[in-house]
C-alpha cells in the first residue's frame, strides 16, 4: 500500500476553502463520496478498503455540524498559535469532534 500524505485540515479533505458555506461542503462531499465510495468503485481501480471515503464522511459529519466545525475552527487557530497542539474540550488530536464516550458505548 502506498502511503498519501494525510491533508491539514478536515478544509483540505473536501477540498473548500475554510469560510465554505454549507451548500458548497455538501456539495464537495457528495461528489468525492461518489469517487471515493468503496462500492462505486469501478473494478478496473486498485482495491480500495474504504479508508479515504471514511476520511471524506468524517470530515463532512464535522464540517456540516454548526457546533462542531466552530469548535474545529477554534482548534485550528488555536494550533496555529500554539504549536504544542492543545486543543478544545471533545477533540481528538486528529481532529475529528466526537460526542461518543466510552461511558456511552459499553454494553451492560
């Protein structure tokens, strides 16, 4: 497997610039969705294990959230000031906003 230079920001795996509005990430979306889904692919094309459109869907379930991609914009600057990489409460250090806990998730 060839490795890809993972991209910045969840702005450059949609490819739009960070004041995009809704419509324009939504659009990205769909269309890199529609090259990158594990099941649209055409079988003349490497095998894909469905990694990039994965990266694709959790970038736009960010972006597409108000609350969340504010709280991503906000993580952003921060990493710009701040070169250790502290960022908001509720964030990974990939970047990726979850409201999941391990709390929530275990099976009782």
């Amino acid at each position: 497997m060839i490795a890809t230079p993972t991209p910045a920001s969840l702005y450059e795996v949609l490819r739009v610039r960070t004041n995009a509005s809704q419509t324009e990430i939504k659009s990205a979306y769909r269309s890199l969705a529609k090259l990158h889904h594990p099941d649209a692919s055409s079988s003349s094309e490497a095998e894909s294990d469905g990694r990039e459109f994965i990266e694709i869907h959790n970038a736009y379930a960010t972006l597409s959230d108000p609350a969340a991609r504010a709280m991503y914009d906000l993580s952003l600057s921060g990493r710009v000031q701040c070169d250790r990489g502290i960022s908001a409460v509720g964030f990974r250090p990939n970047g990726f906003y979850s409201t999941r806990r391990w709390e929530t998730d275990q099976c009782w």
